[in-house]
C-alpha cells in the first residue's frame, strides 16, 4: 500500500498581467501569491495541485490546508479520499476547514491515485467521452450595450460557438437591450447564456428573464442570491429559459440537493475549485438522477480547470467547458496550457493524474516560501 509521508507548499508571487480589462468586479492586475500543493508518498510519487485562483489568491487556504489536513493524510493511502469528504462537515464546524482549503487536496489526492495506477483521472472515474466544446466568457467590463457587440464578434471570430455574457452594472433597459443585439449580431445558430452573478432582485431577473426567453438563451445562470430559493422558483415557473444555479454557495452539493428537493431550478452548477473532483462527480450525479444538468465552471487556476475536464469527459450532464478569458489571468505554471484543437473542442489527455505537466523551472524561480 501506498503511503503519503509529507505535505508541502511552495508559495509563488505571481504577477497578473494587466490585460486592461475595467470591471464592475475591480480590475485585475498586480500580483498574486498561489500556492503548488505537494503530496510526497514512500514510493517517490508525487501528487499535484495548485491553490488559489487568480482573484483572491490562496493566503487564507494554507493554513488550514496544513494545520488541519496535513495531520489527517499523513500515514493514509491516497485512495482514502471519501474518508475525508464524509468528515467535511465536522471540519468545517470545529476547525472552520472551508471547500476552498479542502478541494486542491482531494485534486492532488487523484492526481496520486491515477498515477499509481498510470490512468488518467476519467478514466478511473468512468470515461464518457474525450472532448468537449467550450464556451467563451469575459468578466463584465463594458457599461453599454454597444460593448457587448464588440465582445460578441471578438468571440466569434476567434472561433467560439457559444458565448456568456457577464452583464455586470447595466440596468435594466440597457441590458434588455443588450440582449437583443447580441442575438441579431451572432444569429440563431450561436448559443447564447447569461450571468449576472447573482446581482439581481426578483423583478429585474424577471424582466430580463423574459428577453433572454425572445432570444433563445441556453441558460440564465445566477440571476439573484442562491440563497432565494422560494424566488428562484417563481422564476423557474415563469421563464423558459432553464435557471442555472449556483457558483456562489459554499457547498454546492448539499445547496443543489436542498434546491431540488425544493424543485427550485432547472440546471446546477459546481466546479472542482469548491467540490474537488469527488464532491463534483457526487454532484454531477445528483443532478443526473433527477434529469438535470450539472454545468461546470470555471475553477480559478489550470489544475483547478484540468479536474473540471476530467470530471466533464466521465459525465453526459455537462454541455460545455466553461473558457475563461483573459487566459492570461489564470493560465501559468505548466509546460502546456489547456488549449482548443482545430475544430475548436478540447480533448481528454492520455496522461495518468491529472495530466498536467508542472513547470518546475517557472515554480522554482517564482517561489518565496515553502511551508510545511
């Protein structure tokens, strides 16, 4: 039996470039301290992830990755990953462990797995498929509606056929707008979603709800707080468009069992930056035992984002990859990024783990600490 004997974190200084994209979430740019998780085990194996995503940084997870799970998987075989899920809760409740500080363990925990036994992690997870078509989203950073016509075009001409719109301050006359031009810019054949990141109340989700059913949106994901269940149903019952919750909530599984005991929405959302690659599967699950989607997002950080893909390539329930841009923000320390094949679709790796290929040489030079 595997063994993992010591857990460390080299802490890098990393510096956003400034991509001059204005937002009504801040501007991001300066640096950023990232965390690269290291797994040792007695067989010279090493398990991977990084931590942090490139907005907050990943400061306040270290502490709690090493004061309060370092202790737990010293002496366990890497496969005990449900061990640790299953005692979440008393963590959390006790020695306030967050998803955030948990979900790059459990990566770097499959990441070991899969390459003991020299698969990839969907594989071991039951492959479905090896490709996935990605959608392209920016953070909101235009106050017109004439800005999102740029993006629109922006995005299609750099070969995307689907796109979602993060509508940002815009009110609502502007948005409904918005929403009209796009459409009439990209035509019928382009799939369209829509993210207000839980900004709105009831009436102008309701309102703008109802532009996005003229126009044909796939989805309307986050229109008000997560936490409104009773509103989020009330608009389930009033809109075509499927209502796609939620980024936001701290533990998206047990949030999406309670939103659809409560039948409150249409389609789910959870990615590996809060679930890991074992609360992402259990949710994706969830959802497809009652019929839904489970529509991944982005994760924050390229490890982050290659646990998305292996937990997509084993499941039917997820339409798309979520393609954050700038990929400038997010995409670092690896020898080869995520990218699209030439008919635009992202492919599953053959490499065992998570298939990402550390550059050591770039964590080196960047690194300002190592914790243990």
């Amino acid at each position: 039996m595997v063994k993992i004997t010591d857990v460390k974190i080299d802490v890098i200084n990393r510096k956003l470039p400034d991509v001059g994209l204005d937002s009504d979430l801040g501007r991001f740019s300066g640096n950023v301290s990232q965390g690269v998780l290291r797994i040792f085990t007695d067989q010279g194996i090493e398990g991977n992830c990084f931590i942090g995503e490139f907005r907050n940084g990943g400061d306040e997870l270290y502490p709690l990755i090493l004061k309060v799970l370092k202790p737990i998987l010293i002496g366990k075989d890497p496969s005990e990953r449900e061990l640790i899920w299953s005692s979440l809760r008393i963590l959390s409740s006790r020695k306030r462990m967050s998803m955030s500080a948990w979900a790059p363990v459990d990566v770097a925990l499959w990441d070991l797995s899969g390459k003991i036994a020299e698969m990839p992690i969907y594989k071991m997870l039951g492959a479905q498929r090896h490709e996935i078509e990605p959608y392209a989203t920016y953070l909101p950073r235009y106050t017109t509606p004439e800005g999102y016509i740029e993006e629109a075009n922006e995005i299609m001409n750099d070969g995307f056929r689907a796109y979602k719109i993060h509508p940002g301050s815009l009110n609502t006359k502007d948005t409904i707008e918005m929403v009209d031009l796009v459409r009439n810019t990209v035509g019928d054949d382009f799939q369209l979603m829509f993210d207000p990141n839980c900004g709105y109340d009831y009436f102008k989700a309701l309102n703008i709800g109802m532009a996005l059913d003229d126009n044909g949106f796939y989805w309307y994901e986050d229109p008000v707080p997560y936490y409104e269940i009773d509103t989020i149903s009330e608009l389930t019952k009033r809109l075509k468009v499927p209502i796609c919750m939620s980024d936001q909530s701290e533990n998206q599984f047990f949030h999406a069992a309670r939103s659809i005991r409560a039948n409150s929405n249409r389609s789910y959302r959870g990615a590996a930056d809060k679930l890991g690659i074992t609360g992402l599967k259990k949710l994706c699950s969830l959802a497809e035992g009652f019929g839904l989607n489970c529509e991944i997002g982005t994760a924050g950080n390229p490890t982050l984002d290659m646990a998305n893909l292996h937990v997509i390539f084993s499941v039917k329930n997820c339409t798309y990859f979520e393609w954050w841009q700038p990929l400038e923000a997010h995409q670092f320390g690896l020898t080869e990024n995520i990218k699209r094949n030439s008919n635009g679709m992202v492919e599953a790796t053959d490499k065992p783990g998570l298939g990402c290929d550390i550059d050591w040489d770039y964590i080196n030079s960047n690194t300002i600490a190592t914790l243990e």
